[in-house]
C-alpha cells in the first residue's frame, strides 16, 4: 500500500487502525468485525444479525433513546449491517463531531448489557424483518439458493435465522456469543475524512486500547466440501415464476475473481446492454428483469443468474439463459469485444468509487480480511491485462452444466 493518503496502527489490544484522509467535510468512521453468520454454531443460528441489533439497545452508560439520539442529534446518521462473514458498524458526520462518533462505537461495541426487555422487544421486530422477506420472493431466493448451495455448511443457513432459532435467544448466550467473537484482534476501525491521522489515533487510543483481548476462542472457519449440482423446485403462492440458475466460484483472494467478475458484468451485471437482458428482455420480450451476480467469501463464492417471468415462459427463458452461458463457455472474446468490456467495468467502478461511503465500507473489509488495501488504479491495472484465453478458461470452469444449481418458485 503506497498511496499516501492511507494510514495504518494496531494498538495494543490488537484493534487494526486504517484511516484515508480526504478533503470532504463529512467523515466517516467504523467498527468492521470479522465475524458473521458461518461463525455461529447449530443453536446459533441468527444471533449474529440479533447480536448487531441488540448492539444499539443499551449500554452501561446509555439507554436505547441516548444511542439514537447521540448522532442525529447533530445531523449525523449510525448504520450496520450482518454478511456471512463480517458486521459492521458505523456512523457519517460532519468532521467536527468525529470523537462524538468513536465514542459511541466504542460504547455499543464492547459495553453493551442486552437488557431482557430489550431481547424481548428486538425479537419481535426480527420476527417481523423474516416475515417481510416473504413478501420479496425476488429477494429470498437469492437466501434459499445459497441454502441449497451450501447445503449443510456454516454459510448456508440464513442471516436472520428462523422464528424457532430467534425464540433461544437470551443474555446469556449472547453474551457468550459477544465473549466468542468480538475480539479486538478480530476488528479494524475505519474512518475517511479531513480529521488528521495523529487526532484519529487520540481518538481511538483514548476511547478502545482499555477493550482488552477476550481469553474466549472465536469459532474456527472451515471451507465447505465439493457438493453435486442439483434442482428444487418450490411451490410459493406468486403470480410469477422466480429462478435462479449459478454454481459455487472462488474465494475473494483468488486472481481469477477478476475474469469472472467481468464475465458477469457482459452476462448480467446492471447495464442495459448486458446479453441476458438483450436476449431475455429487448428481443423475447419474455422478462423485466434479469441479471447475474457473484459472491466472494474468505474460502469459497458463488455466481448465479436470477430472472422472473410468467410461468409459462419459464422453460424458454431457462433455454435461452442456458444459450448465453454456453456461448460465453465456448466463444472467445474477440479483441473488440474485450476492450468493450474493459472500458464498461472501469467506468462503473470508477463512478462507484464516487461514493465516499462505499469507498470507505470497501476499503474496511479489504483491511479486515487482507491487512491492506487494493486502489482503484490497481483494479484497473488488473483489468487491462486480462486475456480473453483467461476469461474463456474461468467461463468453462465456473458454467460449466454439470456443476449448474437450479432453484424455481413456480
């Protein structure tokens, strides 16, 4: 990392420190932690997305209200959110209220109390969040095919858990969950903005080296077993029939991240000129939306293609999607076509990049599984030595029809 706009310290405790100064008056500062949902165990199941909300319920210091109310107090705003494999949270604000803000984290972090009342109440507003995703097949089918992918292993269960998991819940085993897997070593705190390094490393000195190493060992990740492809088919109560066709893919650190992740943006990925929606969309005429996704985990991912359709066009839809795959598994780039695509992916990321809060959030969890960070000028320099041969390779590996999982909602 030679971009001198970064800086980095561990403290004592082990807390990683990454800081990326700008000019913006607001700034942004966070707690990532490198636990998720594969880190719980059998009876676990949900209590580290709970965990992020009870996180916000009360501390020895300040009651739900105060937790609310310290940053929007001053126009300021606290988000988290529970993956896999990390929990984050972190607030945006006007530079001058940055101690406000490392305070607060540290509070909710590591002085939380779980009051019952609160676990009472936080139950049922999660109950009501599961319950919501019933309402969205377009978005629980992305959970159900990564349960059917992973069938069997940590990551594939869901983030909220289940009403009967949700119902065990109490301190104790939250506590205990807290004691497993919020070691400082286990977490970065990250912030952008104007506020200079040497104040940041004050800020965070004086608010989180007290947070001392928890003797508790955190729970040990395996990778999951090669799985045989299969279908299922599920009877759901919509007008429409959802499917999701993907296989397993590579982990987040493998180089071949980068030729998939642009074969999925020529697939699928967001833009009007993507083959699915081409094909699927401007000629057939047969969908409204469809699009392809990866996934990247510490030791394994997936790609998928998610389309939604009138039932009866399901079978056409499934042949023509089928047809794109294979044109990409046994058709190489021409030259054209590459430097299209090329110029198509840096542009995204670069508009994406525009986004402080994006950048931020991605420069953190680069820093929480890698100890560095990956500027956008190395993303393109990535990008543009790509070949079509490697691109060609990654394609019939990854769709490959033998290892292809099919989910429908019919």
């Amino acid at each position: 990392m030679t971009d001198p706009s970064y800086f980095t310290h561990t403290l004592p405790n082990g807390l990683r420190i990454i800081h990326h100064q700008t000019p913006s008056e607001i700034s942004y500062c966070g707690i990532a932690v490198n636990t998720g949902t594969r880190d719980e165990y059998a009876d676990e199941f949900g209590i580290a997305h709970f965990v992020e909300h009870m996180l916000f319920k009360g501390t020895k210091r300040r009651r739900a209200h105060h937790i609310a109310n310290r940053m929007e107090n001053v126009g300021g705003e606290m988000n988290a959110y529970t993956t896999k494999e990390e929990t984050f949270f972190y607030a945006t604000f006007l530079e001058e209220y940055f101690s406000r803000a490392a305070e607060l984290l540290s509070d909710i972090v590591f002085h939380s109390e779980f009051p019952a009342m609160q676990i009472d109440r936080e139950r049922e507003v999660v109950l009501d969040e599961i319950n919501s995703y019933l309402d969205f097949p377009s978005e629980l089918i992305y959970d159900d095919f990564e349960n059917m992918l992973f069938a069997g292993h940590d990551i594939g269960h869901y983030i909220l858990g289940t009403p009967e998991s949700l119902g065990t819940f109490d301190h104790a085993r939250i506590e205990r969950f807290v004691e497993r897997q919020y070691h400082p070593s286990r977490m970065v705190f990250f912030s952008s903005g104007k506020t200079p390094f040497h104040k940041v490393l004050r800020y965070v000195g004086n608010y989180f080296q007290d947070n001392p190493l928890s003797q508790e060992k955190a729970k040990t990740r395996t990778p999951p077993t090669p799985a045989a492809s299969g279908t299922i088919v599920l009877q759901k109560n919509t007008s429409q029939s959802h499917v999701m066709i993907g296989s397993r893919a590579y982990a987040m650190n493998r180089p071949e991240r980068y030729p998939l992740y642009l074969l999925n943006n020529v697939l699928g990925g967001g833009t009007l000129n993507s083959r699915l929606n081409r094909s699927l969309r401007e000629k057939n005429g047969l969908v409204y939306n469809v699009e392809s996704n990866v996934t990247f985990y510490s030791d394994t991912g997936l790609f998928c293609v998610y389309f939604a359709c009138d039932p009866k066009y399901t079978d056409k839809c499934l042949r023509l999607v089928r047809t794109e795959l294979t044109k990409l598994r046994n058709t190489p780039f021409t030259s054209l076509q590459l430097s299209v695509a090329k110029k198509q992916w840096k542009g995204q990321l670069g508009i994406a990049a525009e986004s402080n809060e994006n950048q931020t959030l991605t420069m953190a969890k680069n820093f929480l599984h890698f100890n560095t960070i990956v500027s956008l000028e190395e993303v393109f320099e990535q990008i543009e030595v790509l070949t079509a041969e490697q691109i060609q390779e990654v394609a019939q590996e990854i769709l490959d029809p033998s290892g292809l999982f099919l989910l429908k909602y019919d």
